[in-house]
C-alpha cells in the first residue's frame, strides 16, 4: 500500500505519515523541494500520480495565522494558490492517471460556516460564502472534485483550529500561558471556537482512507467550546492563571480584519457525519486534549 501525501512534511501531514506508516503503508510526500521519500509539484504536474499509489491526500496550504506575514495581497494570492491550485494538480493528476488511486482525500475548513452564536452546523448545512476565506473554502473544495463517473471514491475534512504539542496554536500560545500571561480572546471569550487534536484530525483521515463507505463532507471538529473554555483547560493543564485578556483590536492589528475573524469570531460546528461514520475520537473534550498538549 503507498499514500501520496500533499504537504507532507507540515504539522498534521507528519502525523499522518506517521500514522500510515505504523500501518504498513508506504508513503510519499509531495512538497516544493526534493528530500526523502519526496517528489515535487512541478514531478506531479509532468510525470502523474505514481501507478502503484492507492490513496491520495493533500494537506497542502501556507498558514493562514502566521504573525510574521502581513495580510496583503501578495501573500492572499500565496494562501489561495497553496491550497486551490495544488488541489487541482493532484485531481488533475488522478482524473489522467491509468490506474487511479482507491480514494483522494482533502482538508479544507470550517470558516465556510458562518460564525453565529446560537446556530449549529453540520455537514448537511447550507454554506455559501460571504467573505474572502468562506469563498476560498468554496473554491479549496471546488478545486477537489473528480468527475462524478470516477471511480475514485472522495473525502473532504472540515478542519477546526488543529491543537498538539508540536505545531499550530498551541507553539504560538504554549510560553505566554506558561509564564501566567495567558488569557482569553476578547473581555469574555464567549466565541466559538471549532477545534481539533491533530491525533484526531490524522485519525479522520485514516479513517476515510480505510473504510470505503466514508466519502463526501466529514467535519474535522471535536466537542463544541468557546474561546473561554479553551483559555480554562489549557491554563489549568499548566496550573497557571489565565487573567489577561487581549482586546479584539489587537487581534485586527496583528492579523488584519480578514484573518482575526478566526479568532474573534467562530462556528459551532458539530461533527455529526465523522461520528456516524464510525470515527472514535481520542481526545474528543478539550480538557483532555490540552492536558496531552502539554504532557
């Protein structure tokens, strides 16, 4: 068994890999740069999907939440590209190949809902898009889609804010909240904040990839929270206080009005379809997955 892996070597993608390993199967990343058990984009665009792979994931996608990017157009156009357009050299890549993989995996994100404070989505929700990221969502997941007569089977994973020990929120937040400086995102943190351990979201996608009655929208969320029980559970696996909170307006500074809506404002997203379809999380409160944040 060999799994093509877009954005291998990133947070959740080196989960991944580790998590198809353990289970025998072999697995090459798909990255910018040549390195071990890697091929490049420009390897897919002129050679196709090697023959012997049987399932295709991409995790590709430059971070949306990086502080040391402005928001401006340039890098806009580097997080839409990063995301749509190698989606669409991997499906390409699938739709000419002769012995097409079994099933083409993609992560795309919960900002297609819109952030409301009593409503709850599924994945049988109407979305459309009403701002730049819902409408990159939209395109993202577009991007993905195989001829409807392929006889690839297809998965897409909603993702939540990814948490774990070695990448995402958590490494920006862990030394603040370690030194008492944490707290929550807004005076009340009362916004939603749609989750998941990066155990589980690898998990999710090895669940799809091995059970062929997965297919279509999974959402890649855990238990509904706010910013204000996230802020509780991972101040108090630390034993720290969490008694400083940082204005909204701050946020839009850092991150621009586009990017703060992530955090200033969230979805209540329930994952009801990746629960019926058998998945068994691991860390499915937020309490036990920042206590294993931190272990």
């Amino acid at each position: 068994m060999r799994a093509l892996i877009g954005g291998g070597t990133g947070f959740v993608g080196r989960h991944l890999t580790k998590a198809l390993q353990e289970k025998g199967y072999k697995v090459t990343k798909v990255s910018r740069k040549t390195g071990p058990d890697t091929i490049t984009w420009k390897d897919i665009n002129k050679n196709g999907i090697p023959d012997d792979v049987t399932a295709v994931v991409n995790l590709a996608g430059a971070n949306i939440l990086n502080p040391l990017k402005r928001w401006n157009q340039a890098y806009k156009d580097e997080v839409v590209s990063s995301r749509v357009e190698t989606t669409k050299t991997l499906a390409n890549a699938i739709v000419s190949s002769k012995i097409p993989p079994k099933v083409f995996a993609t992560i795309s994100g919960v900002a297609i809902y819109k952030p409301n404070p009593t409503l709850q989505y599924t994945e049988d929700s109407d979305v459309e898009p009403y701002d730049f990221l819902s409408q990159l969502v939209v395109d993202w997941e577009q991007a993905a889609k195989l001829p409807e007569s392929h006889s690839c089977r297809q998965v897409t994973v909603r993702s939540g804010v990814v948490l774990g020990r070695d990448g995402g929120m958590i490494q920006q937040l862990y030394f603040p909240f370690y030194l008492g400086l944490g707290g929550t995102i807004g005076l009340r943190g009362d916004q939603w904040l749609p989750w998941i351990h990066v155990s589980d979201l690898a998990g999710i996608f090895m669940h799809a990839i091995n059970n062929d009655n997965v297919r279509g929208i999974l959402n890649g969320t855990a238990e509904s929270a706010t910013n204000a029980d996230f802020t509780k559970a991972f101040a108090g696996a630390l034993c720290r206080p969490a008694i400083f909170p940082t204005p909204g307006f701050v946020m839009n500074i850092v991150f621009g009005s586009d990017r703060a809506k992530v955090i200033l404002e969230g979805q209540n997203v329930k994952p009801q379809k990746t629960l019926e379809s058998g998945y068994q999380y691991k860390y499915f409160d937020v309490k036990s997955a920042c206590k294993n944040c931190v272990s």
